[in-house]
C-alpha cells in the first residue's frame, strides 16, 4: 500500500520520459535531415518524391503503440488508486470511511459514530482512507497533492477518493474548481497521526464540548442568544444549527479559522467575529454586532471550546 499521490507520481515520470524520448527521437531525426539536404552550391537536389506508403504506414503506427503503451500504464496507475476497489493486498487494515461534505465556504467531515469536523481532516498514518465526497451546495474539487489524486465534489453524485499517509506530517491542499468568490481560501488540510492520536481526536470530535466556566460559560449565553445558533450546531449547548455552518462543538482545537484564512488564536478570533466579511468577503457569515464586552466573552468561549 502507497500513496495514490506516489502511483501518480511514477506514471508521470514514466509518460513523461517516454514524451521526452519522442521528442529527441523527433527532433534529432528533423535536424539531421536539415543538416544533410541543406542548401549548397552545386549539391545535386535530392531525389524528388510523391509519398511513401511504408513512412506514412510507420508514423501511423508507431504513435498508435506509444498511446496504446501509454493506455495501458494508466489503467494500470488508475487499478491502484482507484477508491472503489479492493485495498491493496499488502495491508491487513480495515479502511477508515470518511464522508466529505462540500460546503461552498467550507469542507465538513462526517465519521461512522457521530464525529464531525470541519475544515481540518484528521487521519492516522498507515491506514487506508477512504473518502466518500458528497456536496451540499457547490462544486469543489479535493486535491491534497502529496496524499492523493483528485477528485470534483459534485452534487447528486458521490465520488471517492482514497488516502493513505505513510509518514505522520500536515498535509496541506486545495479546491481544484473555481467556486465562487472564495475559491482561493477553499484550503485544506489533513494531519496524519500515529493512530493513538487520532482515536484521541476522533473521541474528542464525538463528544459533546465540556461544560465552560467563568467567562467562557458568559460567552456561551452570546453565543445562544444570539443569530449564530440558527446556522451552526454546538453539541452539548441545545444548538442544533441547520447544516449551512461549520459544527463549533470543538472548534477551538482547530489550528484556523475560515477555511485556513486566519491562524486560530485569540486576535484572530476576535478579529473574525469582529468583521468576518473584511477575511472571507462574500461568504456566508454574517456580521453579528455585539458589544465589546459580550464580544471578548464569545472569543474567550470559542477559543475553550477543545
Ligand atoms: Cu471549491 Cu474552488
């Protein structure tokens, strides 16, 4: 079992070799007939022909082989890769599944057993992934480079996509579709763990959010009464959201905020509820005027929220 990122990788280097051996082969042949039949004084002219049935024979047939060989190596590449087959026979491991929902300004991640993530996918490192992608509202495509091929997120359609990280590492990536005014900001990014980890975060991400205190728990009565509950559910609170916004049950753990525009920290936190159009113009997140004490209670209450 290897990365698709690495099947592709080699198909790419073999396809691209055998493009530069034509190339030569083409070249060479082009310059050494120039060199031969140039123009000189008292040369006589070379022996004039119309057509010849085995030169048009051999440059139909030999670029037909070259694809065919081509053909042929792809199916090979696509065999490996393709999310929808058995799992290579060199790993025992069950297969995580992993449902991606597209979202036109953000990516939400759906595991068996009720976890739910937005934005950062968590995976543990040595085990095949396998993505079902499904969209809510847009077409987005999913290309994290180093860890897979991509794939277009399509409405009405699932398509998948396997992962399958060999080093532990953050893997970053991005929407490969234009999408709208926010496509550039459209990030991804997947963090391969050691699977104790992840099971760590995945529990975490299961889990309702733990009780606040002090002036995150005044911040969670900002958060209840205000318009924020009617997008975005957090568990634990009675906030069930309506599917349109990122889950917040643990959204401090994030490592950014709006689809990777901001780092997540509390400056950046204060300043994205502050004004979230001035970071992700055109998104769906509305500006919620709130008062700067009832504003630093919401930071303090989303930053708690691991
Ligand atoms: Cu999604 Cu660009």
């Amino acid at each position: 079992m290897r990365p698709s990122a690495e099947a592709i990788a080699d198909l790419a280097l073999v396809v691209g070799a055998i493009a530069l051996g034509i190339f030569l082969l083409v070249t060479g042949v082009l310059l050494a007939t120039m060199w031969r039949y140039r123009l000189r004084p008292g040369a006589p002219e070379p022996r004039q022909i119309a057509g010849d049935l085995r030169l048009e024979i051999g440059w139909t047939v030999a670029p037909l082989l070259a694809l065919a060989a081509v053909f042929v190596l792809m199916l090979g590449t696509m065999r490996e890769i393709g999310a929808s087959l058995p799992i290579a026979a060199d790993t025992d491991r069950i297969p995580l599944r992993v449902t991606v929902v597209a979202h036109q300004f953000w990516w939400e991640y759906r595991f068996d057993g009720g976890a739910v993530a937005a934005n950062e996918l968590h995976i543990p490192v040595g085990v095949p992934v396998e993505l079902d992608l499904v969209a809510a509202d847009v077409i987005h495509d999913f290309w994290v480079p180093a860890l897979a091929g991509k794939s277009d997120i399509v409405p009405g359609k699932t398509n998948h996509l396997r992962l399958f990280a060999r080093q532990p590492g953050t893997y970053e990536g991005a929407c490969a579709e234009f999408c709208g005014v926010q496509h550039a900001w459209m990030r991804l990014v997947v963090f391969a763990e050691p699977e104790p980890e992840f099971d760590r975060w995945l529990a975490v991400q299961g889990a309702a959010r733990q009780a606040p205190a002090g002036e995150a728990a005044r911040g969670e009565q900002v958060f209840l009464r205000n318009v924020c509950v009617s997008c975005h559910a957090l568990r634990g609170t009675g906030a069930a959201g309506n599917g349109a916004a990122p889950d917040l049950t643990h959204v401090g753990g994030r490592t950014t905020i709006g689809t990777g525009v901001l780092r997540n920290d509390a400056a950046a936190m204060r300043a994205w509820l502050a004004d979230p159009q001035r970071y992700k113009p055109g998104s769906a997140m509305p500006l919620v005027r709130l008062d700067p004490g009832d504003l630093d209670a919401l930071v303090a209450y989303m930053e708690s929220l691991h």
